[in-house]
C-alpha cells in the first residue's frame, strides 16, 4: 500500500501540518504582542492563545489541544469581565466575574471533546462546577458568603470520608 493512501500516514501528516499551523500561530501571536503595547490587546492575548489551541484541537480531533484552549480561554475571559466588573471595585464581585469565566472555558473542553473528539472528556466538569460554585456565591454575597467560608473550612472532611469508603471497601 502506498503512503500517500495509508490512512496512519494521512493522519500523521495531519498532525503535522496542524502542529506547524499552531507554532506559526503563537509566534505571530507573541510577535504582536511583543510589539503593540496597548493595554486592551493584553486582555486578548490569553483568549486568542486559547483560541489557537482551540481551532488546533478542532482540525486535529485531538483533546491535547483542546485542554490547553479551554484553560486559556476560561482565564482570558475570566481576565475580561474581571476588568469590565472594575467599576463594582468589589474584590468578591470581581473575583466571582473571574470564576465564572475561568469554569466557561473548563465547560467548553467537554463541549468541544463531545462535539470534535471521539471520546468525551466529563472530568473538566468537576473544576468547572466547583469554580461556578463559588463564583456564584462570591456575586451573590450575604449569606451565600458564609456557606463558601463553612465550605472552605470544612471541605476536608470530604476527603476523610472517601478514604473512610475506601478503607471499608477493601476489608
């Protein structure tokens, strides 16, 4: 069989050709960055960096490139309303604007892997989820602050309970 319809080999160059596209990309990226010193394309800079990984992830099939793109996305724009939630100089506001952002981008991993990947990946759900958690609570503030310092206390105690299960189960 030749190369050039072994399904291996169309696949690896593939690969290839979108690893380059990526490298190409983040130097032109970095390029920019280096060299436009504007405070509003600072902002930009991780959610386009997330966007690359994303597209690569997207072409390629390939959940490598997709966890990267959703981190980077979900901080960028976690970045961006952080900034755009300045006026509220709220530090709980803020840091809940972030969050919320931040687990976007850990939902948007087992988005694109279900959509794009042949395997969903559903562990990003569980820092995503944990992440919304409290930035819903920081926005919300009162009382749903008390819970999150309980929370932030007590959450430990999760832990010595599955190693309890655990413990229990192998005997």
């Amino acid at each position: 069989m030749s190369s050039s319809t072994n399904p291996a080999s169309s696949l690896e160059r593939r690969n290839a050709v979108v690893g380059g596209i990526v490298l190409v990309a983040i130097g032109l990226l970095v390029l920019v960055a280096q060299n436009v010193q504007t405070e509003s394309l600072a902002l930009l800079f991780l959610p386009a960096l997330g966007g690359i990984f994303l597209i690569a992830g997207v072409i390629g099939r390939q959940i490598g490139f997709l966890i990267p793109g959703g981190i980077l996305i979900g901080i960028g724009v976690g970045a961006l309303l952080e900034q755009s939630t300045m006026a509220a100089r709220n530090g709980t506001v803020q840091g809940g604007a972030f969050l919320l952002g931040f687990a976007g981008g850990w939902f948007l991993i087992t988005v694109l892997s279900k959509l794009f990947t042949p395997h969903t990946q559903w562990w990003p759900l569980i820092p995503g989820v944990i992440m919304a958690l409290i930035g819903v609570g920081l926005l919300l503030g009162g009382p749903a602050l008390n819970v999150l310092e309980f929370a932030g206390r007590w959450w430990p105690l999760i832990l010595v309970a599955i190693g309890l299960v655990i413990i229990v189960r192998r005997k």
